[in-house]
C-alpha cells in the first residue's frame, strides 16, 4: 500500500520540477561539477556521485536539446 502512495508521489515531484531545471543547461553542469569533487564524494560516496553525474549528464542533454 506505501509503496504505491510512495511511487504517486515521486512521480508528481518529479513532473512538477521538471519544467524549469530541464529548460537550463547550467544546472546540469553545476551538478556535475558537485559530483565530481572530492569532497562531494566522500560525504556521499562513490556510487551516489556517479549516479548524480549520470543525472546530471542527461539534464544537459535535455536542456542543450531543447534550446536547440
């Protein structure tokens, strides 16, 4: 039962902040950069970094292709 409640509702954040943080490229490339110092990555870990470049990298690519 929590786990459909919990699923409704990351997709309705996920929906509503979509619209601006993919419409500007910088905010990827600023979480890129995040995800790639050092000490980011020892305050999260390794694998929660790479996860976060890899978000970062596709909301680049959404923003950059959206502009055009």
């Amino acid at each position: 039962m929590f786990g459909d409640q919990t699923s409704l509702i990351n997709k309705e954040s996920a929906v509503s902040t979509s619209k601006k943080s993919l419409l500007d490229p910088s905010i990827g490339q600023y979480c890129l950069m995040l995800a790639n110092k050092t000490n980011m990555k020892n305050a999260i870990g390794e694998q929660k970094a790479a996860v976060l470049s890899r978000w970062a990298v596709l909301i680049s690519a959404i923003a950059l292709s959206r502009c055009g």
